[in-house]
C-alpha cells in the first residue's frame, strides 16, 4: 500500500516515496494538456486553473523553463515535493540566519521567496512559477485559489455573495415609479448598452458566505459563483496574513515588495466580455454623450473605483445647470456693455482726465480713456448678474453634496454595502508605513548585514515619534513660506518688467497685456512644478511619522498633500483678489519692497479683470497640461522605457500575439491609487467655486474637460494600468470631507470677492447716497482723488513734466481720500468710511444668508432616499422569513425522526462530520 509506506516514520523509505510519487506525476502529467483556446488567457499552463494574482522578481539570466516549474498543478506538486526532500537533508544551509555565508544578495532573496512560497502553499494557495519564458531576467509566481480555500476565505471576509432568493424591486409610490420610467423612456439613448446600466426590477438577496450555509446560495457553477474581481481580493488578504517568521525577522508582502524580493504583484485583467464591454461602451471618446457603466466598473474594479467613477459622474453632471448658469451671466454682461455708464465715461475722450504715474520716474502722465478696453472687458465680469451668480454657486455646491450623498446611498443598497464596515484594528498588523520605515533601515544596513534583523514588532511611544512631528511640522511651514516667496517673486517681475517696457517707450496697454500673460504662464509653470515636489514630500513626511494603519496613512498623506497644493494653486489667485492695488500708498508716500520697488497698482477697472486672467490660464493649463497632457504622455513614456529595459521594444506587434497575460500586464503601469485622481478633481472645484464671482464661465470649462477626463481616466484604467486590487468601501472617504469645506469656505471668498474686489459695493453706495439723479453718472469722477505733482518725493517725479504740450499741476488716482487744498489734505474721506461700512455689511449679510439657505437646502432634501428605506426594511422582513423557514424543516425534520437529525449513530469520524454536513 503506497500511502501505509509514506506513513513509515524510516527516512529512506520517506526519500522512496517521495521519489516514486514525483515518477507517477511525472506520467499523469503528460496527458493533462492545456486547451489551445486558454493559452495566451489568464491560466495556468494546464489551462484549467485561473490566475488569480501574480508576483514577479528578478532572475539573473533568462533560463528556458525547467521540468520543475512547467506549469500545471502536477507540476506544481512535485515541485513541492522536491523542495521538501531537500529541505530535510540540507536545511541548514536554506536557514535564513546562515544566508549571509552566500555572499550574495540574490541568494538570499531566494531564500526568503522560497520560504514565503511555501508558506503560501500551506495556507492552501497554488503556484506556478515562470522564469525567462519570453521577458529576460523577469520571474513569475502565479497564484491560484481552489475551491476550498475560496469558501474559506470569503467566510472570514464576510463576503456578501446572492443567494437563490429574489424579490421584486419597487418604488416608493405609483407617481415615482412612473416618473422613473418616463425618465428612463427619455434617457434612453444615453443610457450604455449594457444590462447594469439598467434600473433592475429584481434583486437576489444577499448574505455574508458561510460554508454551514452553502444551501442558500446558487453553486451550479462553481467557476462563476466568485468572479475575478472577488477571487483577486481573497487571495490578496490570504498574502497580507502570510508572513517569512523563521529567523529573527518577520516580514510580510509589502516588505518583500520593497526590500526587492518580489518587484511588482497584481491581478490580472480579465480578457472576457466584461473588459470587452467596458471599452465598447466607457472607454471610447465617440461615447462621451453616454451615461458611465457604473455596475460594470464595480464589477470588474471594485467598489471603491466604482464610486469613484459614480461620483465623477454626478460631479460632471452637476456642472451641467452651472455652466448654463454661467454662460447667460456672461451673455447679460455683454447684452448690457453699451448700457454700462461707468465704461461709457471712461471710454468718453471729452472727459479729459489726466491720471498720475504708474511707476516712479520712467513712467509719463497718462489720459484715462486709455483704459477703455479694461474697463469693458471688466463689465463682462463684473456686473449686477454676478452677486446672483454667487448665491446660486453656493446652493449648488450644497445640492451636489446632497445630490451625491443620496446617490452614494443608492449605490451602498445595490451593492449591498448597508451594512458594511472597515475592519481595521490599529495593532491587527505593522502599517505600511512602518514597513518602509523598516525597509529604509534595512537598505542602510543591508552591506554589513544582508539580512536585516529590524523586521519585528517594535511598539513606538509619544517620545519615539515626536522628531517625526516635530521634522513635518518645521517641513510644513518651510514649504509654505517657500510658496508665499515665489509669489512675491512674481509679483518682482510683474514690477521689474513692466519698469524695463515704459523705458522702451511700449505704449501702456500692450506693457500691461504682456506682464498679465506673462507672469500668469510663469505661475503655471511654477504652480505645476511645485505639485510634483510637493507631492514626493508629503509621502515622505508622512512616512516618517509611522501611522498605525494604513487608513490613517492615507488620510494623513492626503491632507499634507491637499493643504501644500491648495496653498500652491491658490496663493497667487488669493493675492491678486485681496492685496494687490491695496498696499500701495498713494502718490508721493508710496510704498515700497526691497526700498526700491514700488508695489503694483490695479487697473483703473480693478483687479477684477487680472483675476479672471489668473485664474482662468491656472485653470485651463493644469487641466490641458497636468491633468490631461500628463496622463497621457508620461504612462506611455514608462511603458516605452519598461520595453526597452527588458529589450521588447522591437517587434512589438509580434511579441504582442505571443505574451501571455501576465507577460503583458507586466508592461502596464502600476496603479498608484485613486488620490491624484480625486485631487485634480478637488482643485477644480475650488477653482469653479471659490473665485466664481471673477469667473462665471469657470464651470463650463470644468464641464469641458470632465467630458474628456471621464474617457481619459477610463481608457487609462483598462488599457494603460494594471488591474487595482477591487478595495471595497461604502463612500469616497475624506475627500468628502474636504469638499464640504471648500464649499463653506468659497461663500465667504465669494463674499470677500464681491465686496473688496468688484466695484459694485462702490456704484452701489454711489447711486443711493451720492447720485443727484439716482444713476451711475458721474461715478468715475467720484472715485477719482486729487494729487499736488509738486508733493512728489524728490527723485520719483515722472522724467517728462508735460502731456501733450500742456504742463501737468494736478493729476487724479483711484482712492478716496481728501483733496491737496482741504484742511487734512490726502487723509480717508468721509466716503472711503461709508463704503467699507457698507463692504463689511454685505460680507456679513451675504455669509449668513447664503449659509443659511444652504442648511436649509441640506435639512430639506433627505440624505437616504425614501424608496431605499423602504427596500431595506423588506429585506431584514425576507431574512427573517427565509430563515424561520429553515427552522421550521429543521423542527419538522425533528419531529419525524424522533431524535436531533445530528444525533451520530455511529462513532466513525467520517459518519460524525457527514451527520453534522447534513444537520446544517
């Protein structure tokens, strides 16, 4: 009997065994040949078994494939079996502690794959390994998950699986109902042509898999019951709780990933219908007019892409009443540009106003109709519309959050997210901040000792992380005061520049229509530049402080990272909208920067108009170049040098027909995660909202390019990134969050905008206080003061003393202050105190009212849509039902027997588990 002398505890007989078994596999598998049809798909080289995640490591020269790793699951077992003879005659010289006798590194990577592998093999997990096939110096380990461990490991998860129970799915009432249909009838060519797109009438009851309850569940098929997307996450948690604990280190995944033992480890894509359809009908740009595949996306990526996605969706959309909104603002500023009697004056040449000098000395006397073009280009963002515009983007911003909130929840009931939760237990396991803070050392100290003895559990105390703290909170505040630097740099050359071009006689618009563009691309470049920078920092602070979860990791790097690139994107925008031309001074006591550069003035018009310039060339060139040049061009440069690394950047069509799925995942882009996504997002709705009081036509840019990022984002996820592990969660996080601040916090920009930076608070106190006739004539004159040329500081007196041919005595600027002849000569006047009274008064008005319409609109609108309350109750009603049924066959079954069904009637173990199997 073979399996009664494997049981002889006698070493040679043992060796015999192992021996023999290895000869019969040897022969079965030569009948087990892969079907042509799975060659090239994601499988095993018997092509049976699915690859359900892969590890890939350096090899140090292409071999061809060895008997010992050809690839089917015979294969694999008497590799296994190999690997344990071995072990019992030379395990000394395998020991991890005894490794550095090699002399090599690799040899000790080695060591540590083999020991991780078997334990891989324990926990029940098939491999296979690939080494050199047709990627020189690249090695494969596949991994699949049979059948038994598949149940066992979405039971521990709590896996929501459907069960053979369906219901019927209905609305709240008759009338919603029908205009839900009435709404599907009309939308229905957006709608993708995909069955997920559709509202479904019938929805199978969902249960957390249990093996004691596998009655309950469809398991006619085997194969399909766990998708890829399922079986991926199951093997993914079997490899974090796999750890190398021989020795004196104990190290996990992401230790091997960043210690170089293993190089990359992902999920395959799946080549079937499924990533067919979401390229057919999400990833093409002809389809840009259709609504997302949502169901599909979580189905093949994961809940937490899925919403991601869905909210992008609800984003987009959103924008969709906000652009419109925005466009007839701009449209009432150019219907009324005739009508503006501020402008008309302006532009009027009989009004013969002479103005003082830009600069000091270089700069000459100039006539106000000079700037005509300002004053109306200004008009068409400054006007009476934009007050509305105002209070209409602030209950936007609260109806998107309601609006996305509701969705969320539908969302959570669909995919049975109710009742989901994070499991995450701070001292479960080491962070992943922790382990590269492990790896650092490791790195440091790996010359003198290739294995590193830092991997173990070390608790971390107040006193340990407070360097940490303390190193990124002195980082924080050195790279903020570096943004505030480059701003005022900026604003040096706007001074520098614009000095250099009245030396050269260039007339006055052309010198400030070239230093607004100029120093605007340069900001951009900068802003662009800085992102970057800031972005590898905040990583690395982040890192140091050893967060004890990753979710706190996470969070932590995604505040440092969002208050380093707000500060970045928004500080120069901030400085144009509420200092700029208000630290100035006045003509002979102006003030100065470096003692010799004078501060720069607005534009008779205001600063308005130089902030919609700002903002919409930040805005469109991160979108045009960061956001959408970026992501196309740099993943298809590290693909290239991928290829070329491993020497496949020639013949590529050829090899493509040859590479087997993995080998092609191989050269896709690693997945990074959903954060640069969601930030770029995040940014652009602090542009469309904060400043939209400068810029109405903000939103409709937004839309523009969220049409394009949709499709972009969607062709990168499916053909130009690795397959991301499908992370489950209920709601997009702290980005959440986040958005809600920025939309509390753009009511009072918006409120600061109007008030201190638009002229209307200014033509308002005009026309009802000081108007004779109760219109805006005579306004220019009114904000205009009087300045004695002669009250120059000596040596900032402009070079040319004449205008024309007449001599120049009195020259007017922006500002109300008292004239040069009354008793307190270029002191506030009385109206500069009127109208800031009046400014403060309509920030506080205008705040308090906006918010409150907002909280209004936010109590109003229920967060969880009444249908899906009531679907949710009848669902707890169908689990109460379905199983009281079951405890009534339990009982009848009880009766009729006369005895408990798992009474053993016999004391064989096998009669013991079959009786108990049938009990339940």
């Amino acid at each position: 009997d073979f399996w009664a002398l494997c049981s002889d505890p006698v070493s040679t007989c043992s060796q015999f065994c192992t021996m023999y078994c290895i000869i019969q596999l040897q022969t079965i598998d030569n009948v087990w040949e892969p079907s042509q049809a799975r060659k090239l798909g994601p499988y095993f080289h018997d092509g049976r078994r699915r690859i359900d995640y892969v590890l890939t490591y350096t090899v140090q020269k292409p071999v061809s494939m060895s008997p010992t790793s050809s690839g089917s699951f015979v294969r694999g077992l008497r590799q296994s079996l190999s690997r344990s003879l071995r072990r019992s005659t030379s395990s000394a010289q395998d020991d991890p502690e005894n490794a550095s006798e090699l002399g090599c590194q690799e040899d000790v990577k080695r060591v540590r794959r083999e020991e991780f592998e078997d334990n891989l093999m324990e926990m029940g997990l098939e491999l296979e390994k690939d080494e050199g096939t047709k990627i020189p110096g690249v090695g494969f380990l596949k991994i699949h998950a049979p059948w038994d461990i598949l149940c066992r490991e979405a039971e521990f998860m709590k896996l929501k699986m459907p069960t053979k129970k369906v219901y019927e799915v209905k609305s709240a009432s008759n009338f919603m109902e029908k205009i839900s249909q009435f709404f599907n009838k009309m939308t229905k060519p957006l709608q993708p042509n995909v069955e997920d797109s559709k509202m479904e009438t019938i929805k199978h009851l969902s249960y957390p898999f249990s093996r004691e309850k596998q009655h309950l569940f469809d398991l006619s098929d085997k194969d399909s019951f766990f998708n890829s997307k399922n079986r991926s996450l199951i093997v993914h948690g079997v490899l974090k709780r796999t750890k190398c604990v021989r020795g004196k280190h104990n190290v996990g995944l992401i230790s091997l990933l960043g210690n170089g033992v293993y190089t990359s480890a992902y999920p395959l894509h799946d080549v079937s219908n499924t990533s067919l359809l979401l390229y057919d009908e999400w990833a093409r740009y002809s389809i840009f007019y259709k609504y997302q595949p949502i169901g599909l996306i979580r189905k093949y990526f994961g809940e937490k892409v899925g919403l991601y996605f869905a909210w992008l969706g609800v984003y987009t959309q959103m924008l969709i009443p906000a652009s419109i909104v925005g466009v007839i603002v701009f449209l009432y500023g150019c219907a009324t540009l005739d009508d503006n009697i501020p402008s008309m004056e302006i532009c009027d040449p009989r009004n013969n106003i002479t103005m003082c000098p830009l600069c000091d000395r270089v700069c000459n006397y100039w006539k106000l109709v000079a700037a005509c073009g300002t004053a109306r280009a200004s008009h068409l963002f400054d006007n009476s519309a934009t007050v509305f515009f105002s209070i209409f983007m602030a209950l936007w911003a609260t109806m998107f959050m309601e609006h996305w909130k509701r969705r969320q929840m539908r969302l959570n009931y669909i995919w049975d997210l109710t009742t989901f939760e994070e499991e995450e237990v701070s001292g479960a396991s080491p962070s992943r901040a922790f382990q590269h803070l492990q790896i650092l050392y490791c790195h440091q100290e790996i010359s003198l000792n290739p294995i590193c003895p830092l991997f173990q559990t070390v608790k971390l105390t107040c006193t340990d992380r407070m360097p940490a703290y303390m190193t990124t909170l002195v980082m924080m505040c050195f790279m903020i005061c570096a943004t505030f630097v480059v701003v005022l740099g900026v604003v040096l050359y706007r001074i520098a520049i614009m000095t250099a071009l009245q030396l050269t006689q260039t007339p006055a618009t052309n010198v400030r229509a070239t230093v607004k563009t100029t120093a605007a691309i340069i900001n951009l470049i900068i802003i662009i530049i800085l992102d970057e920078v800031y972005g590898a920092l905040a990583r690395w602070l982040t890192v140091l402080e050893v967060p004890k979860t990753d979710k706190s990791f996470e969070e932590r790097l995604i505040i440092k990272s969002f208050i380093l690139k707000f500060l970045n994107s928004f500080t120069p925008i901030v400085y144009l909208a509420f200092f700029r031309g208000r630290l100035v001074g006045r003509p002979g006591s102006y003030i100065y920067v470096l003692s010799s550069f004078r501060m720069e003035e607005c534009a008779h018009a205001g600063c308005l108009m130089e902030l919609c310039i700002q903002l919409c060339i930040t805005m469109l060139g991160k979108q045009l170049i960061q956001n959408n040049l970026f992501e196309i061009g740099i993943p298809k440069l590290k693909k290239m040098l991928r290829r070329r690394k491993t020497g496949m950047d020639t013949q590529e069509e050829e090899l493509e027909k040859k590479l087997r799925r993995h080998e092609k995942d191989h050269f896709l882009g690693p997945f990074i995660g959903l954060s640069p996504e969601y930030m770029e997002m995040i940014m652009q709705f602090g542009m469309v909202t904060l400043f939209v009081a400068s810029f109405p036509l903000a939103p409709l840019f937004a839309l523009l390019n969220n049409v394009i990022e949709i499709r972009l984002d969607a062709k990168k996820f499916v053909k130009e990134l690795r397959r991301p592990l499908a992370a489950r969660a209920k709601n997009i996080g702290i980005w959440y969050t986040l958005l809600r601040g920025i939309s509390k916090v753009a009511v009072i920009v918006n409120a600061f905008v109007i008030s201190f930076t638009s002229d209307f608070i200014p033509r308002l106190v005009y026309q009802y206080m000081y108007s004779p006739d109760g219109t805006l004539h005579g306004f220019v004159d009114h904000q205009l003061s009087f300045f004695n040329v002669s009250h120059f500081r000596p040596g900032t007196e402009p070079l040319e003393p004449m205008l024309g041919n007449q001599k120049v005595e009195v020259c007017r600027y922006k500002d109300y202050r008292d004239s040069p002849w009354s008793d307190t000569p270029y002191d506030f006047s009385r109206e500069f105190w009127c109208i800031l009274a009046a400014r403060l008064a309509f920030v506080i008005v205008f705040q308090n009212v906006v918010m409150l319409m907002s909280d209004f609109v936010d109590w109003l609108i229920p967060d969880i849509p009444k249908e899906i309350n009531v679907q949710m109750q009848k669902e707890r009603t169908l689990f109460v039902e379905m199983f009281m049924k079951e405890e009534q066959g339990k009982r009848i079954l009880w009766n009729n027997q006369g005895e408990s069904p798992c009474q053993p009637r016999s004391t064989h173990p096998l009669s013991d588990y079959l009786c108990t199997r049938l009990d339940t």
